[in-house]
C-alpha cells in the first residue's frame, strides 16, 4: 500500500536548520494540524513563502498526539479568523422581500483555521 504524502506547514529558524510544526485552531478552539496535497495548494493558501515538510498521515499523527493533537486536517479551505459583517445602523426596517441586500452571502468552508 503506497503511503500518500501530506505537504505539511513548519516554521523554521533563521539558519534553516530546525522545523517546527505549525499548529492551528478550529474555529471551535480545537487544535489540529494541516496537510495539504500538494505544495501549490499549501502555497495558495499560506503564501509561496510557507516552509513545508513532507511527510505521511501516520508520521503527523504520531508527531502531534503527544501534543495532545488528535485532529488533522486536509486541505483547508479557509485560513483565517471569521469575517463579521458591521450592522447597519439607522434601519429599523426590513427590506421587502426579494430586494438586493448588502450584505455578502456566508461562506461555509469545511473547516476554518486559525494558526496560532
């Protein structure tokens, strides 16, 4: 069985010679980790800049269950703290229904992170 190869976020020091893991946060305060399934898709959402590691799902989990980090997750949609809408203040009524609102309708991504 061929192992499949998570391109995984690290943090490096200055010198290039240590990585560290980048740990994140479910929107519900979960910690996990994150793989992606290719470097242009890590790239794409961290910035072509992301230092990454290769490395296979059993690999991650054995490195992140002393941790105490139990949840992986691939290919993320959404990297980010949630995007809050400001009320529009001085409408005491509603809009008719079917009318154009300005606000953008809500995305619901699989999972949102946010790296600490």
């Amino acid at each position: 069985m061929a192992c499949v190869v998570w391109h995984v976020p690290v943090t490096t020091t200055g010198t290039g010679s240590t990585a560290a893991l980048r740990l994140f946060r479910m929107r519900n305060g979960v910690r996990c980790a994150v793989g992606f399934s290719s470097p242009e898709a890590l790239a794409a959402l961290l910035g072509p800049d992301q230092a990454y590691t290769e490395l296979g799902e059993a690999a991650l989990r054995n490195l992140t269950r002393p941790l105490g980090v139990d949840t992986l997750v691939l290919d993320p949609g959404l990297v980010a703290p949630p995007v809050t809408t400001p009320a529009t203040v001085g409408s005491a009524t509603p809009a008719p229904l079917g009318a154009a609102t300005a606000t953008a309708p809500a995305s619901t991504p699989t999972a949102r992170l946010q790296h600490r």
